[in-house]
C-alpha cells in the first residue's frame, strides 16, 4: 500500500477492469440461435439492430456475446427520463476547462462517444425511453458515423463502432416514442419471447453454479414460471431472470428442506412477488402465488 492510500482506494485499484466478461455459458439454440445470427448479421452489413423482448429473456446478454465474439469493448447506457445527451456524449470538466481552455484534455468523453472512438459496441437499452434531445444525439452517429462537438470539431466513429439498441414491447404504448427519423435508421428488429422449456431449462441449469437439481426440479420450477405467463390476472409475468433466482435459491438450499417442493414453495414467494402486478380486483400476488404452488406442488394443509 502506498502511503496515504486507504484501504478503499486499494481495493478500487484491484477492482479497475477493461471489460466484464460473461460468466457462464450462453445458451444459443432456438430464437436465440436466430437472434444471435441476425445481430451479426446486421452488423456485418452496417445496419443497425434493435433486440424487442420483455424483461430478462435475454437481450442484454445476446448484445455482450456479439461483443465478445467480435473482439469489441462493451458500452452500454439505460435511458430514461433522466439521461441527458451530455451523459450520452460527454462534457467539458469545469475544473479542467479553467487550466486547459474546452480542449482534448478537458473533455470527459461519456459511453457514446467512447464506443465511438475505441470501436466499441454500443448498447441504448430501452432506446424508446430516450428524451426527443438523447434520440437527436443520436441520429448523427449512425447515420454518418461521426459526432460534432463544439469547439474540438468532428469525431469520426471508429470503423468497428457498432450500436445495438433493445427495447421492452410492454413500453412501446409508454410516455417517449421513437422518432420517425431515428426509427428509420434502426433496420433490422430482432423480437425475443419467452423460450420453451427445454431452452429455459438449459438457462436456468448454467446460471445456477454447480447446479446438481435434479430435472424434476427444474421442471417444477420451470412450470411455477411459466403459468404466470398463461394467467390472465397477472399484467406482469416472471422472467427466466425469476427462474434463475429460484433455481439458484433451491440448489443452494436443499438440504435444509425436507425435499425440493418444500424448497420451491419457501422461495417461490419471495422471488415471484416482485416481478409480478395484478391486474384483476380483488387477487393479490400472494394469493395467485398460491394457487400456482397448489397446482403444480399439491396443496400443503
Ligand atoms: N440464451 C441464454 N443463455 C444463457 N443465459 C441466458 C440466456 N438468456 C438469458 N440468460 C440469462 O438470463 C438473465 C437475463 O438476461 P438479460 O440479458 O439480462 O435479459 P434482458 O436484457 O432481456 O433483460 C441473465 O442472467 C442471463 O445471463
Ligand atoms: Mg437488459
């Protein structure tokens, strides 16, 4: 440790990486398979790719394997209401501009512009969340593969910079719209759903270290997610990130249970309870919760 460093800063310095790498294996079969292709496949011809899918089906995951396949560093951002072009693109340090005047050396280049000149891959997550002054920020990048900043001039892209954008269809009917221009230059959308259960299966398996469930397990756990995407009461539905979750919970928990849909019905709850919104009056989670675990578990009493 240098002196005066604190422990913190230590451990930060330890903690500094060029890039997260993915940590268990992607699962490329079916729609994922497709999906995978066709990003490529878009990106290899210039277009640009839009991944349309709810929650958790696994856009995030498909855009940082694209990356990784194609040797390009991963940026990502998450629009909302909030984000405003210059965390986008980046601004002049008002601290640095006093010493260094609005040059190179004051400018504190935000994910945008860093994917742009590093080559990176580029992710706008939720894309028809951005501000109409976030989407004009980017009509420029991709159309022509350059950005103007006054006064350093024009940034030209890197000639790997690529842009991915996702998008949750439930939001599409949301507050912001893409703009006519900007949805014009996104051509190629590449839809995921739920996957079936062998592939969701498979999912759960490799995102639960060392797990050692037995099938029958997962096909419980499988089947508990799956009706609450077929029940008419619930407006949102779990995802194969719940599934995971669960899974993870089980495995690791086993053995203080008497069996595994003792484990299940424990954690089902507290893991379900969050994603899910009621539609119907008179229902609550708890209760659909229930009903589920009774059908595919049998009733305790
Ligand atoms: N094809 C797949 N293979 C392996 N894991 C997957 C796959 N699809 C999704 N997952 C896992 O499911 C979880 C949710 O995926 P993510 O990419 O974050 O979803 P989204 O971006 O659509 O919300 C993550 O833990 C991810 O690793
Ligand atoms: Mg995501």
């Amino acid at each position: 440790m240098d002196r005066g460093e604190t422990k913190f800063q230590v451990l930060l310095k330890k903690s500094v990486v060029e890039n997260i790498r993915i940590e268990h294996p992607v699962i490329l079969k079916g729609q994922y398979e497709k999906a995978y292709n066709l990003l490529r496949d878009s990106l290899d011809a210039g277009i640009t790719p839009c991944l349309v899918g709810p929650p958790g089906v696994g856009k995030s995951l498909l855009a940082r394997k694209v990356a990784e396949d194609t040797g390009r560093v991963f940026f990502e951002i998450f629009f909302d209401e909030n984000v405003t072009p210059s965390r986008l693109v980046g601004a002049f340090d008002p601290a640095l501009v006093v010493r260094k005047g609005r040059s190179i050396e004051s400018f504190e280049p935000g994910p945008l512009i860093r994917a742009m000149v590093e080559g990176g891959l580029f992710v706008a997550h939720e894309l028809n969340r951005a501000t109409e002054f976030c989407q004009n920020s980017l009509i420029s990048p991709l159309e022509e593969r350059h950005y103007h900043i006054y006064p350093l001039g024009l940034i030209k892209a890197h000639e790997s910079f690529a842009f991915v954008a996702t998008q949750n269809p439930i939001e599409t009917a949301g507050t912001y719209r893409l703009s006519r221009v900007l949805m014009d230059r996104i051509g190629c959308w590449i839809r995921l759903s739920y996957p079936s259960k062998e592939t969701e299966i498979e999912i759960m398996r490799v995102n639960a270290p060392a797990s050692d469930l037995p099938d029958s397990a997962l096909e419980k756990i499988y089947e508990i997610i799956n009706d609450t995407r077929n029940n008419p009461s619930l407006e949102v539905p779990a995802s194969p990130r719940a599934g995971i979750f669960l899974t993870r919970l089980v495995n690791n928990n086993l053995d203080d249970f008497k069996g595994e849909d003792e484990a299940i019905r424990f954690f089902a709850p507290a893991v379900l309870s969050k994603e899910m919104r009621v539609r119907e009056e008179g229902k609550t989670v708890e209760s659909i919760i229930n009903e589920i675990l009774d059908r595919r578990l049998g009733s305790v009493n």
